[in-house]
C-alpha cells in the first residue's frame, strides 16, 4: 500500500511525526488537553467524530 493510501490515527507527538514521516496523512485524536498535535493533518475529539462521518 501506497503512504497516500494510508491513514494514521494518533494520540501523541511522536506517533504524528513518524506518521508524518512515512509520508501518511494524519488524524490526532489526543487523550490529554496539553498534548501539541498541531502537526497533525486534523485533529478530532473522538472516533467517534469519524464514525459520523462515514
């Protein structure tokens, strides 16, 4: 699978940039309020916001 074909989903600063750097597109869904997800491609409160969506 293509890195554009890919999604992470991720809960901290290190798991966004490796997500980053393998190229794929990614989702922080932070678990603590002073976590810096600002890297992140979105970020969303819950899973659940992604579950509404589909």
């Amino acid at each position: 699978m293509a890195p554009g074909e890919a999604l992470a989903l991720e809960d901290t600063q290190s798991g966004i940039a490796a997500a980053k750097a393998a190229g794929l597109t990614c989702i922080a869904v932070p678990q603590f309020a002073e976590t810096d997800v600002s890297a992140a491609d979105r970020v969303i409160d819950s899973l659940e916001e992604l579950l509404a969506e589909a």
